[in-house]
C-alpha cells in the first residue's frame, strides 16, 4: 500500500467529516428541528387563544369600581332605612325595638311577666325575629297595648295571642302573645 501525501491525508479527514456532519444532520438535528418546529407552532396557536380569550374577559377595575359604588349605596340605604324605623336585622335595633314594646305595656297597664326569643322566620324580604311575651292585665290595657303597637313604625307583626281568664276576675287575664320583629 502506498503512503497517502500529506494533501490526500487532509483529503480524507475532510471526507470524514463531511460525511459525520451529513449523518449528524439527517439523523440527530433534523429530527430535532422538526420537532422544535411542531411545538413552537403549537405554542403559537396556544397563545393565539389566550389571547382571543383575554379580549372577552373583562377587566377587574371596572368590577371593583361598581362593587365600591354597590356597597356605598347600600350603606346609605342602611342608614336612611334606620332613620325611618325600617328593620335591618341588627341586634341593636331588635333590642331597641323590644325595649319600646316593654314602654308600651307599662303605658297601657299591662304587667310584663316575660319576653322570651323564639328562633327567627324567614320573610318574603327580611328575617323576623320571634319573641313570645306572656303578660296579665284587663282587656281594656290589651286593647290599648294592641292599638299602639298598630301605631309603632317599626315593621312588626302579631302572630297569635291567647287570653286565659284566671279566677273569674275580669281584670286579671293572662296575656300570651307571639310578635315578630
């Protein structure tokens, strides 16, 4: 065998790299290529419809804004409804509302023997809180007591009363009551 000259030795190492690059090509970056082109397509069409998507939902800011209006209205509703005895279910306003239930049996002679709550109902547009009121009186202070609770501006509604007559005496009835503040 003849000894290649040095021009024919860089020959064949360029030959051999040649082909190494053409093999390297074709079976390990093209492969890769196409799959790198698949997936950005892919990753194209992905943010195609995220974006599609962010142009129908609306902002928050807008959102927030009308909360903050909502919740301003409903604080001065709140408040005017309280200035014209309307019921917003606070505990301080059925206290208060009990409290001037309490006056009107002193004014009509009735004797208060208890004011007991019994759970709540719920209403058509609010919540009642139940109270059962057991007092002794004649039938004249009943009257009165009823007549000024018709008077009250406080929404309240009576639900059931029973009269028990105890010992023949006129004067002495027992008085159970059901009201609904």
């Amino acid at each position: 065998m003849k000894k290649l000259t040095k021009l024919e030795k860089f020959g064949v190492i360029a030959a051999i790299i040649v082909a190494g690059s053409y093999f390297y090509m074709k079976n390990v970056y093209d492969p890769q290529a196409k799959a790198l082109k698949k997936t950005i397509i892919n990753l194209n069409k992905v943010i195609g419809k995220l974006n599609s998507t962010k142009k129908d939902t609306p902002s928050v800011e807008p959102v927030k804004k009308t909360i903050k209006k909502r919740k301003k209205e409903l604080d001065r509703f709140e408040s005017s409804l309280a200035d014209i005895s309307g019921k917003t279910g606070k505990e301080s306003e059925i206290t208060h509302v009990v409290s001037k239930i309490n006056r009107l049996a002193d004014q009509s002679m009735l004797g208060m023997e208890s004011i007991a709550p019994n759970g709540e109902t719920k209403g058509t547009f609010f919540t009642w809180a139940v109270f059962d009121l057991e007092m002794e009186g004649s039938f004249d202070s009943l009257m009165e007591f009823l007549s000024g609770l018709e008077k009250m501006q406080d929404p309240l509604k009576v639900q059931k009363i029973n009269i028990a007559n105890e010992n023949g005496n006129p004067a002495a009835l027992k008085i159970r009551l059901t009201l609904m503040l």
